[in-house]
C-alpha cells in the first residue's frame, strides 16, 4: 500500500520536472532570439512618420547585417551614445540609411544627393514636400556635401521637418547598428512590411 501511495506523488514529481524543464528551455530560447536574433522596438517619436507612427511596434532582425552589408533605404535602429562630460546615455533611434562609407552626401533647396545625384525618396510625406518654405519643408535645406567615414552611415528621418539626424549629430559608426527593422506589428491594423 505505501507503493501506491508513492506512485502518484512520484507521478507528481516527473510532471513538474518536465514542465520546469519545459519552462526553462522556452525562455532560454526567447532570451536567445531576443539578444541574437529578433527584437522588437516602441517608435516614440516622430522622425520616421509617414513610414511608421508613434507607438507603432517593429520587428528588428539583429543577425541582418552578420549575412550581408548595409543598404540603401535600410531603417535600422541604432545605439545613440551622448555625454554630458560625466554621464553617459544611450539611446535607441530608428533612421534610413541614405549614405554608406565612402559617399558623399549634400543637400541642396532641401534636395537630398548622393555622389553627385539627387536620390528618389518615395517614402517622405507628400504635405512636407509641398511646403514653399524651405525650413518648414525639410528643417535643413542646405548641407555641403560631406564624405561618409569609412565604416561609418549618413542616416536620415523619413520626416524631415522633425527628425534629428545625421544633418544634426553627424554620420554613425556601423558598430551602433544594433539591426534591420523590417516589420511593423503593432497596432495590428499597421502591420506591413518596411
């Protein structure tokens, strides 16, 4: 009769140790997708609209760029380091890609060129683009062209008008690239592919 009785609890045991063990492995998993692979970002400002909104969620493919370079037109999010001379902040921003190490990039009556020709942005908001002020259609109408750094990105806003940038901090060395965003998730009735 103490066989019996032990039988069940036994029983209890192995089923919590599986479940345990499932549990275990399950967050092992996120925690490796999360740190390696796929990560997802709140936007929380409004640099990228019309592309993507505030509080949009997007999908960022961490390993993107360990299987091919950095493109043209790419959004990705990227570690912004600042110091105030004794602390340091790092923020997450989320920016295209319009130059890579070697170009040169101007800006001329709000019209962005690189190596020498004015690229199609398909993606700015038509509103700003029909602004007759120049500031109010692009914040910085005029930049003399600048060379990319070697291993270094010139990335922009797809909302100019309000977007703090590379025309602002200067170019971004690739190392900060954390990944390509390349969906948006959230909210559901947004989801498309970037």
């Amino acid at each position: 009769m103490s066989d019996a009785l032990k039988s069940p609890n036994r029983e209890g045991l192995r089923v919590l140790r599986e479940w345990l063990t499932v549990i275990a492995v399950a967050l092992l998993i996120a925690f490796v997708v999360r740190g390696f692979v796929l990560q997802q970002f709140y936007i929380s400002g409004p640099s990228m609209e019309s592309t993507m909104f505030q509080n949009n969620r997007v999908l960022v493919n961490k390993l993107s760029y360990r299987l091919h370079d950095i493109g043209y037109g790419d959004v990705v999010v990227f570690d912004r380091v600042t110091t105030d001379g004794m602390e340091v902040q790092h923020d997450d921003l989320i920016k295209r890609v319009i130059g890579l190490p070697g170009d040169t990039v101007s800006i001329a009556q709000c019209v962005v060129s690189v190596n020498g020709k004015a690229i199609a942005e398909p993606y700015l908001n038509s509103y700003d683009l029909n602004q007759s002020n120049l500031d109010d259609r692009c914040r910085v109408p005029e930049m003399p062209a600048i060379t990319v750094e070697p291993h270094h990105l010139f990335v922009m806003g797809d909302n100019r008008p309000q977007s703090f940038d590379s025309r602002m901090f200067g170019t971004i060395d690739e190392k900060l690239v954390i990944g390509r965003a390349f969906v948006i998730i959230w909210p559901l009735n947004s989801l498309r592919w970037l």
